[in-house]
C-alpha cells in the first residue's frame, strides 16, 4: 500500500515546517508504521494506521513524557532561546534534563570524536556551570519554563502549560570533587549530576579514553554520597565500566545511565554490555536509549531494535529515551522534538502496549526521582 504523506502525517500530530532531515525521519518512521500496518486491503491498512497515530496522540497528551537528556537550544553558547521550548510543548514532551556542560570550555569535536584538548584553568568550568545555570534560571523566572525541583512539579509544569526542566550536570568536572560544591549547586536547582562527560576528571573514568582511575575514586564516592544524602539522580552516562560498577555498589538509591544503547546490536563505545545493563535494572534504575545515526543505514528502526533489546533483556521497568537533543543534530534521527511526536505511533506498531508506553517515555523515570527524593536524609 501507499503509505500518507509526510504532510498528513504532521497533520495528524500538529507538527509542521519540515526540513530534510524531517521528511527523511519521518519516511523511516512512516515505512515503520505501514510495514507493521499492511493488510488485505488498502483501505484497511490506511485504517490501522490513523488509529496508531490517533492512540499515539493520546498517550503523549496524557503524559508525563520526559526527555532522559537533552541541551534544548544549545543554551552554552548563549541566551536559551525559546524555540525548543515550543517544540517541546508542540510534542507533548513535558520535562527535559536541560545539561549543564560541566566541561564545555575544554572540549572539541576532533577526527576521533570530541575530547579533551586542554587543561581548564583554574574556576574555568565553575564559572562557566554557574553561568550555564543562570541561564535556565532565567527562562525559568521569567515564566516561559518551570524548574523540576520535586516529583509533583511535573504536574504544576502541565497544568501551567509550560515545560519542565530537570536541571542535571553533563560532567561533574566543576565540583572539583568537593561535596560542598554538590550543596551549592542543589540550591540553585540541580537535581541530577553525570558524573563524566569527555574529561576523565576527579570523579572517575570515561568510555572513550584509556584508563586513569580503574575504578571510582573515592572523590566520586563522596560526591555520590552527597546526592543521595539530598535526593539527586545519579547519571552514570559517559562513565567506563569499572567507574559504572562503582557508582551502582556506592549508591544507595537507583541511578539512571542517561543516553546510550545495547553493545549487543552495535558497536560503540559509549553503549552498554548485556552485563552492565542488567546491573543498572537490579539497582532499579533506567536506561535511556540514545537515538544515535552514525552512518546513514542507521534510522529510526535501529532505535526501536535499541529500545526492544533492553525492554526484553530486562523488562520494559527499566528503559526510558534521552535523545540528547542539540547536543548531536549530525548523528541524530531525532534531530528536533517534532520527530520525538510521532515516535509512540511506530513503537506501537512493534507491538509495545500502551501501558508499557507510559512507564517509557516517563513512568521510569519519574518512580527513580521519586524514590530518590524520598530516601534523602
């Protein structure tokens, strides 16, 4: 059969202005849809795949959605604009961890990928987090965003009509492995700390650079004990193995690994062993499948394979999505929040229910933040 077209298709979702990279998600997205929808008639086909889309509206209109990780309008390099606030509420994505870079001004995209190419100076990355805070803060006084300081304020955030941030450091580096710099950054509104990022700092080890550390330090551990002793998710995204191993036996309450995927489908670096993914579900925590694209082959359908591989491994408890959105728009099939609408249509179309819908695209994460909060001393 025919499928509709693109243009019908965002009709349907209330999204428009497309750009290449839109119209091609959405063919990939479409071809996923009709694949799983082709029957005996034409008509009848057509027929299925308005109800996915329909069924998919509402259960993002019910929420909560939550975005794992995300750097809405790149808000490091400036004042953040209000376009991805939009597009978050166009898509019925209620709340987004908004990634403070904890080592932004010392790292670059090179041949073999971002890395670390000088030393900060000293207070370099303090300042640069705090001015990084500042600017979320700011959209958050001035109304256009609400910040997500406790479990509930996702509903005050729906019924206000505005977006949510979960303010959470991608990088611990501007701690400088001292709790106090935890305390200080919690009362601004950081409610989630990524222990690594592209440095290997103070904290621990990372995925894409040798060894350092072995393990997580015992700075790591103080910092760790620090979250939990104040509620703060702990994020163990970017962390090598052993640092990851680490972080699961000294925290007392689930941790979540942000953005990644299953080492088991595809090989790279910053995705997780069978072994390692189990270990985060048996702490309780989430996993957040990362729409990664990095050659063209790799679609849409790839992250649905990501996303069934953990569902089945370890049960649909524990997966969520971060897509890590303008922080990768070259390696991305989820290159703005009007291609995350449309994502509960083709995941019905594998086969998903819409109550294992709910717990992934929010219900995950929201049980971690609230039994995080209510184990804080």
């Amino acid at each position: 059969m025919t499928p509709p077209s693109d243009d019908a298709f965002l009709d349907a979702v209330s999204l428009c202005c497309l750009g290449a990279s839109r119209r091609a998600f959405l063919v990939s997205l479409l071809g996923v849809v009709a694949s799983a929808c082709a029957g005996p008639t034409a008509d009848g086909s057509a027929k299925r795949e308005d109800q996915l889309m329909a069924q998919a509206a509402v259960i993002l209109a019910q929420g909560p959605t939550i975005d794992l990780h995300a750097h809405p309008g790149f808000f490091t390099a400036g004042e953040l604009p209000l376009a991805p606030l939009h597009q978050m509420q166009a898509a019925h994505v209620d709340a987004a961890f908004f990634s403070v870079v904890g080592d932004g001004p010392v790292i670059r995209r090179e041949p073999r990928g971002l890395r670390n190419f000088r030393p900060p100076g000293a207070g370099e990355l303090y300042q640069a987090a705090l001015r990084q805070c500042a600017r979320i803060r700011g959209r958050a006084q001035a109304g256009y965003l609400k910040l997500l300081l406790e479990p509930g304020d996702i509903e005050a955030a729906r019924h206000a009509h505005v977006p949510a941030a979960l303010l959470a450091f991608e990088g611990g580096d501007a701690l400088d492995g001292d709790p106090a710099r935890v305390r200080e950054f919690y009362a601004l509104g950081m409610r989630s700390i990524q222990l690594m990022h592209y440095r290997v700092n103070e904290l621990g080890d990372i995925q894409t650079e040798p060894a350092q550390h072995h393990r997580l330090t015992s700075a790591g551990e103080a910092i760790i004990a620090e979250m939990n002793r104040l509620g703060m998710i702990v994020d163990g995204a970017h962390a090598a193995p052993n640092t990851l191993r680490g972080m699961l036996d000294t925290s007392q309450t689930p941790i979540i690994v942000s953005h990644t995927g299953p080492a088991a489908l595809r090989t790279n670096a910053r995705h997780l062993s069978d072994d390692l993914i189990r270990a985060v579900a048996a702490k309780g925590g989430v996993i957040g499948i990362w729409p990664l694209a990095r050659r063209g082959e790799e679609s849409l359908a790839q992250m649905l394979a990501d996303i069934d591989y953990v569902r089945r491994l370890v049960g649909i408890d524990y997966v969520g999505i971060g897509t890590d959105m303008d922080g990768m728009s070259t390696f991305t099939v989820i290159p703005t929040y009007r291609e995350f609408a449309p994502l509960p249509a083709a995941l019905l179309s594998k086969g998903f229910s819409e109550a294992e819908l709910h717990k992934l695209l929010g219900g995950n994460l929201m049980r971690v933040f609230e039994e995080v909060t209510s184990a804080r001393g």
